[in-house]
C-alpha cells in the first residue's frame, strides 16, 4: 500500500484526529502517522491510504473505525515489569504501605492498568502482589485492566507470551508464574484469576463509575498513552483518573507521559527514582473540578422528588458529586439525611458517594437501608450488587443481580453485570447467556439513549463493550 500522503491531506487529518480521538500528530510526527494510516487502511478494507484518509474525512468516524485508527496510531508494545523504577516504588513503598494499612480492616486493594495493551502490565501487578502477600487468597483483589483494542485484550485473555515479553525480568519469574509451552510461556492460571480484562477508552468513556468498575482505585497505572493525546485532551483523561482513585490514591504514568504540571492537582512524590503523583486527603485544599467529557452526552440532572426546605443540601450534594467531591457530598447527605431520613434519592447518591470514596461498608449499609426503603426498585438491588461484588461477596452480589433482574427482566445493566459476574467466575454458558440477553435488549433501542441506572452510558457504547466481552469467553479463553 502506498504511504505517501499529501501534505495538506496529513495536516487536515491530524487536526480531525486531535478533534475526534484526542490523539496529537504534530508535524515532526507525521511519518509515524502515515505508517499508522496504512496499517489501519488495510484493516479498515480502503484500496490506499489517501482514498482512506478522504473517506473518514468526509463521512466522519465511526466507534470502530476511531478504535482501528487509535490501536495503529498507538504503538502496542509493552513487556512485564515495564519501567522497573516504578515497581521498585511499588514493591519497596507504595503496596507495603497499603497491605499494611489494609491489613487490619478490609483486606482490600483495587488496582486499574487503563490501556494495558496486551496484559504484561497487569500480570506483572498480580505476580508483585502475590509475592508481597502471603495469605492473598483471603484477599478481596482487584486488578482491572483495560484497553481500547479488543485484540489486545484478546492476547491478554489468552495469556500466552514469547520470550521478547520477558526483556525486563530473570528467569525466576518464568519459572515460577508461567508454564513453558511451544513457542512460548503462559501464565498460570492462580495470577491470571487476580486480572479481570475490560474493554475502555480513555478517551470516549464516562468513569468513574461503578458500572464500569472503575471507581475508589487505589492506584491506577495509566503509562504510555498520555502522551499520545493533546494536551487539552490528556489533562480531561487525568482528572477523570483523579476522580477515579480513593484519597491518598496513586497514579502511576510513565516518564514520557508529561511534565507534573499535567497531573495537577495530584502530588508529585519521587520514589526510588521514580515519578508517582498522590491523590491528596480531605485535610488538603479541595482540588478544581475535572473538565467534563467533551464528547459523552452529558446525562440529564436528576430530578429528585424531595422536601423543598431541604432541596438546598440535596441539590449542593449532587452538585459536589458530579465534581467528583464524594467526600463534601456525603458529609452535606449525612446533614440532609438527619433532617429527612426517608428521603430515597438521597440514600441513593450518599451509597454512591461512599463507593466513589472506597468507603464500601458505609457504601452497603446505606444502600441496604435504600432497599429496605423500596424493594420493588430493581435499581436499588443493582446498586446494591455492584457494592457487594466490590467487596468481594460475589455470591450475596449475583443474589442482588437476580432480584433486580426478577422485578426487572429488561434490566440491560443487570443483565450485564450478571454476565461480568459469572465471568469472573469463569460460568462461561451462564455469561453468555447474560451477555446474550443484554445485547438483545439494546438491540431495539436508540443508540445514544443513556441507560438507565448507570453514570451515563449510552447504548451504542454498551453495545460494543458487551460484544467485546462475549467475544472474549466465545473465543473460549477466559
Ligand atoms: C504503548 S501501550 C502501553 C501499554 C502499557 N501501559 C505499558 O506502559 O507498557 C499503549 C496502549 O494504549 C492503548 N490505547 C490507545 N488509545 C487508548 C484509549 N483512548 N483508551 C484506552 N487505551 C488506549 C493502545 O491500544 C495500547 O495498548
């Protein structure tokens, strides 16, 4: 395929990239994204570059076509143990500090690799953790790990890895975490269980959000991509990656994502040579709101039902929610709630609240005092599940999904988790069927209609996140 582009041609279309994808071609880049177009011309079934390039110009992107072009355009390649300055700070400081911290209470840790390519990151996360925690299987682990290209969550599925993935790592990490096959090393299935794989874009998705499971993280591994955004772009990303870790979070880029300034408000901390940025704690100034999304429709507000002497507390709460201020707003619903026990929309936002904040017992008795105060709302017991399976009660969690889907059969979201759920739990006929249900519920319905009981999901993107999933467990490797 000829990869001579015109000039006015490649200028036109990294501005239209920018715009769309957020990912930033300055000139002295554009030869890496010719070879890109190239490669995603071919995919894309286009005779040449140029007739591709035109095309997507004049008819616009579609959801897959941005997601060919981002997986080209992006170079995936990664290998275990990436950047052994940053787990060595995780291995000497970071995780000691929270298996101890956690150690008295919850026995708890969330972990998110957000744009893990093809799993080497995450793997590399749960091996550190198996070794730093003797008694893990009494642990409630979570380690999300996301991309935008379902390929390479395929390849992650799968487990499979040749020597070139091993570069940064000694033979006893082969020998002990992987089982040597033809043509390669798989990893065993003890760590492969600690990563649930997700399809995400960073760029398209609304999170935090419970739905998506990508809320209260204690430490979010986000390297290697930043950098392949526009500013404007990669400061909207970190601040909904801000929002998306618990007091005292961590966020870990790589060097070549940015300067700290990009990570504002997060602090800076220098850890065996390595660059980490902190969320800070209630105790420090209150950081500014992120941006919102630009290219999500926002959500319409709530419109609660509630004693008007009181809409000022509820309405304020609401307001410090949707900044991602879940500490203020459950402080201002607890003040409400004294005044209005019974009020069920603000039940509803202070279980949310603390789940953003990782508070998950605060989260479960506010959200069983919500169910108690209507059982007939499958939304409750949804809310009700995902807190549960966040805390590791995934049988009390698919009892809640069951409620939910009793009252409500056509529940697109309860059906969906449920199959995330039996997933998890490696039920593979009972995931299908639940994934099945849901993309057969979404099918009738409009797509950028946002679902109802989630943060702002709209039907199109539920679409392709479900069809990604299903396929992982109908390619038969989770
Ligand atoms: C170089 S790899 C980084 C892998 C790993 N984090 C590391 O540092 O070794 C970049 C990854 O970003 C993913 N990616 C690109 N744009 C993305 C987006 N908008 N949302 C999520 N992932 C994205 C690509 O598919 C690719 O897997």
């Amino acid at each position: 395929m000829e990869p001579n582009l015109p000039e006015t041609l490649l200028a036109q279309f990294s501005d239209y990239l920018a715009a769309r994808v957020g990912l930033h071609f300055p000139r002295d880049r554009w030869a890496d994204l010719t070879r890109g177009i190239a490669l995603a011309a071919t995919d894309l079934g286009f005779p040449d570059t140029a007739t591709c390039v035109r095309h997507l110009l004049s008819s616009g992107l579609t959801q897959s076509q941005i997601e060919v072009l981002a997986s080209h355009l992006t170079i995936g390649e990664t290998y275990f143990f990436r950047e052994p300055r940053s787990f060595e700070a995780l291995a000497q400081q970071v995780l000691p500090d929270l298996i101890w911290s956690r150690r008295a209470d919850s026995r708890s840790l969330r972990i998110w690799s957000a744009a893990c390519c093809t799993g080497e990151e995450a793997y590399s996360i749960a091996i550190l953790l198996d070794q730093l925690i003797p008694d893990i299987a009494d642990w409630n682990i979570t380690i999300l790990a996301t991309d935008i290209n379902p390929r390479f969550l395929r390849r992650a599925a799968e487990g499979f890895y040749t020597e070139w993935s091993f570069r940064g790592v000694g033979a006893d990490i082969k020998d002990r975490y992987f089982t040597r096959e033809p043509g390669g090393f798989r990893i065993i299935p003890r760590i492969k269980a600690l990563v649930t794989l997700a399809y995400h874009n960073l760029v398209e998705d609304r999170f935090p959000s419970l739905d998506s499971n990508t809320n209260a993280m204690d430490i979010v591994l986000c390297r290697n991509v930043l950098m392949y955004f526009s500013p404007e772009r990669a400061r909207v990303v970190v601040a909904h990656l801000h929002r998306a870790l618990r007091e005292g979070g961590w966020l870990i880029p790589s060097a070549v994502d940015g300067a700290p300034p990009l990570f504002a408000p997060l602090v800076l901390a220098d850890i065996e040579g390595a660059s980490l940025y902190r969320k800070r704690a209630a105790a420090f100034p209150t950081p500014p709101p992120p941006p919102a999304m630009p290219i999500i429709p926002q959500p319409a507000p709530a419109s609660p039902v509630e004693p008007i002497q009181s809409a000022g507390g509820y309405q304020a709460a609401s307001a410090l929610h949707d900044k991602g201020r879940y500490g203020e707003a459950s402080e201002k619903l607890l003040g409400h709630l004294s005044a209005e026990p019974g009020d069920v929309p603000a039940m509803l936002l202070l279980a949310r609240t603390y789940a953003n904040q990782g508070r998950l017992a605060d989260a479960l008795q506010w959200c069983t005092k919500l169910v108690a105060a209507d059982r007939l709302s499958a939304g409750h017991h949804y809310l009700l599940a995902m807190i549960q399976q966040e805390m590791g009660a995934l049988s009390d969690a698919a009892t809640s999904l069951h409620r939910a889907l009793f009252l409500d059969p056509q529940f697109v979201l309860a059906h969906f988790a449920s199959a995330n759920l039996a997933r998890i739990e490696g039920k593979r006929p009972e995931a299908r069927k639940h994934y099945r249900n849901a993309l057969q519920l979404l099918e009738g319905r409009a797509p950028g209609d946002v679902l109802p009981e989630s943060e702002g999901l709209t039907v199109e993107r539920l679409t392709q996140i479900a069809r990604h999933a299903a396929e992982m467990i109908d390619g038969g490797r989770v």
